[in-house]
C-alpha cells in the first residue's frame, strides 16, 4: 500500500469518532430520508423499516466479527485501520439497531394487532431481545465507566459472546431465506455469504495460530493423514454451507426428532442449530489438520484473540 494511502488511514476522519460520525450520520439521514418516503401508518410500511434499518447494520457487525481475524491473517495498514477502528465500527452498528429498535417500538405500538398476529412468535422475541441486551451491555461496557464494572475476563466474555450472538442472528435471517423460504433475494446470498465467510475467516485465523506453534514446536510434524482428513472435512464443510437446501430437511428432521429437542424448536434461539453445522465441520477440519505431535505430546493450544 503506497504512503499516501497509509497516510489517508491514519487521517482524523477516518478514524475513532471520526470514522464513527462519517459511518453513522449519513446512514441516519438516508433513514429519515426512507422515513419521509415511507407510509408509517401502514403496519407493512414499518415493518419495511425494520427491515431497511438492519440491513445497514449487518455488513458492520460483520466486519466486526472477522477484524482480528484479518489482521492475523493479512497484516497490514487497511486491517490495521479496521482493527484500531473495532470499537467505533460496532458502535456504528449499535446506532443502525437502535433505529431497527425505534421502528420496532413504533410497529409494536401503533399496530399492536399486526404485531401479534403478523411479527410475535416467542422464539424471535427471545431472539431479538437477548440480541439487544448483548448489545446494550456492549455500549456501555465500551467507555471506561462501564469497563470500570467488568474485570478483563468478564468485558472479554461479554463482547466476545455478543458479537458471535449478534453475527449469528443475521447469519441465521439470511440462512433461512436462502435454504428454506422460496425465492431467496440477491440480498439474501450477500448477507449469507458474508456472515459465512466473516465466521470462516476466524476460524482460518485460528489454525494459522496452531499452524505457527506447530513450527515453535521444534519435532512437531502434522501426520498427511491429519492434513488430508482435515483438507477432506474443510471441503465437506464448504460444500455443506452452499448446499443447505438439499440437507436442511433431513438433518432438521433427525436433530428434532426426540421429542424434548422438538419442544427447544418453540423458544431456544438457533435450535437446532443445524446452519452451524458446515462451520462446524470446518472447525474440526482446522483442528485435525493443525493437530500433530510435538516431542510425543501434541501442539500447545495457542491461545484466542
Ligand atoms: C425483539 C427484537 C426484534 C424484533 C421484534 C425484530 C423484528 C423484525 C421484523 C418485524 C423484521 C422484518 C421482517 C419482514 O421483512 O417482514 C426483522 C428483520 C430482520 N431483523 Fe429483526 N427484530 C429484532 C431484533 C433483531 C436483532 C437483535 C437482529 C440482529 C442483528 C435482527 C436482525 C434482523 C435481520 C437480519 C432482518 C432481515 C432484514 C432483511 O429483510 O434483509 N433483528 N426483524
């Protein structure tokens, strides 16, 4: 990257609150602006709102999930900028979800009956709720005085389980309209594929870190058996992720056949958890092909970001 580019990332405006006002003032005037154009006292009208509102926040909470891991994986001043800027990119996030929220407020109240009978079902509330407190939590612990309140190991746990919580929302909405409801949308595949690759890119980051402790590890060796059975599952997982519609069904059916597993299927956010499944099969791909021997005991587990 040439000087002048590196120099226009470490610009003020580009940066921190910079970079915070730049992504959340302009997002919030073309949402007045679909406001001003949209009928508010059609139910449908705020419904399309919501909908509007998050599909601004989803590519930022998507950025946010895979920063430390482009910054592993591909060092450099642009992944730099994205990893210095986490914090005020995902506050960015959190104002797209507040105007998400104010449309929710606006549709549960000026149209409680359409709420209840065209938008309410448990599952979703409870989705969508534990969604906002992360997020919430999130906000307050990211300045000092909330920080204050948390010690290092809790504000990790907190953002680390909100983030995946808030990346895996999206990544489930765009799931099911591509693999399971008819006509999926272009956006459906974008926002997909988005979230899939976000997720995998922490994943690659991760068995870089064991790839590289296997090379610290002076007799470590990963067996080609290893290699080849976690090449063949990262390829299964792969093919897994684009083929969900020829699956779903079965794997569904199998997960929620007994009947206490049936009854999750009413409030347990994700259950059965059947769309992780590809990114599951590449994780443990990662795991064996990063897993050998070192002196006779296996690689040392490196530790997360
Ligand atoms: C109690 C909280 C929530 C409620 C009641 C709610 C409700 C809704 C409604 C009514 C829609 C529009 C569906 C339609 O187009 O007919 C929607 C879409 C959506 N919501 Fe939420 N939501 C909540 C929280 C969240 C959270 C926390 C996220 C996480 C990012 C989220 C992500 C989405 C996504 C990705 C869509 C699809 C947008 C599209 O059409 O592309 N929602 N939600």
């Amino acid at each position: 990257m040439s000087k002048s580019w590196q120099a226009v990332l470490k610009h003020k405006a580009l940066n921190a609150w910079g970079l915070f006002c730049l992504l959340s003032i302009p997002m919030s005037l073309v949402m007045v602006a679909e406001m001003l154009r949209t009928d508010l006292s059609a139910p449908t009208g705020v419904s399309h709102l919501i909908s509007y509102a998050v599909r601004w926040a989803v590519p930022l909470i998507y950025l946010v999930t895979a920063a430390s891991a482009l910054h592993a994986l591909f060092p450099g001043p642009l992944s730099t900028w994205l990893m210095r800027n986490r914090k005020h990119v995902g506050l960015s996030f959190a104002v797209a979800m507040a105007w998400q929220g104010l449309f929710i407020f606006l549709v549960s109240t000026s149209h409680r009956d359409y709420y209840f009978s065209e938008i309410f079902l448990l599952r979703d509330e409870i989705e969508g709720s534990t969604g906002y407190l992360f997020l919430a939590a999130m906000v307050a612990t990211s300045f000092e005085v909330g920080r204050r309140l948390l010690s290092a190991a809790q504000w990790k746990l907190l953002h680390r389980s909100g983030v995946y919580f808030l990346w895996a929302y999206p990544f489930s909405v765009y799931w099911w309209n591509l693999f399971i409801y008819p006509d999926p949308r272009p956006i459906d595949y974008v926002f997909y594929w988005g979230g899939f690759i976000a997720f995998a890119l922490r994943i690659a980051a991760w068995g870089r870190k064991r790839q590289q402790a296997a090379l610290r590890a002076a007799a470590g060796s990963v067996p080609t058996a290893n290699r080849i059975a976690g090449a063949s599952l990262i390829a299964c997982g792969l093919a897994a992720a684009g083929t969900g519609g020829w699956w779903q069904k079965s794997v569904t059916g199998f997960l929620t056949a007994p009947e206490w597993s049936a009854n999750l299927v009413a409030w347990l956010p994700f259950w059965p958890f059947e769309l992780f499944l590809p990114l599951v099969a590449v994780g443990l791909g990662t795991l064996t092909a990063t897993t050998g021997r070192a002196a006779g005991s296996g690689f040392p587990e490196p530790a997360a970001d």
